[in-house]
C-alpha cells in the first residue's frame, strides 16, 4: 500500500482557488493521488478569505475616490 503524499503548496491554492469560485470537477484531485489536510484547509482558506478582504477595500477605496 502507497502511502498518500501531502498536497503542495500550489495545490492547495488551487484548490481553494476553484472552490471559492465553486467550479471544479468531482475526480481532480483524486486521480493526482495527493490529499489535502484539514490544516492546510483552513490555513489556506484563512488566507484566502485574508487576499479577498483586502481586494474588496482596495476595490472601495478606489471606487470611494
């Protein structure tokens, strides 16, 4: 028995990439063998709500002036 890698960095960017944008097919990240941890899903999804955040204020504070 194969034991299973850790997803990478980039893959769990990408990954939480395409499910906040909820697009994504059911058997992508079951055919690259690799899993995701649930550290690494709430460090990213952490993250990413961060970057979004950020966006949204700099988009109104842009749009503000």
């Amino acid at each position: 028995m194969v034991p299973e890698k850790k997803a990478s960095i980039g893959q769990v960017a990408a990954t939480l990439f395409w499910a906040m944008c909820m697009i994504g097919k059911k058997g992508t990240w079951e055919r690259d063998g690799v899993k995701i941890t649930l550290g690494q899903a709430v460090v990213g999804g952490v993250i990413a709500g961060i970057v979004v955040i950020v966006a949204l204020v700099m988009l109104v504070r842009l749009a503000v002036r």
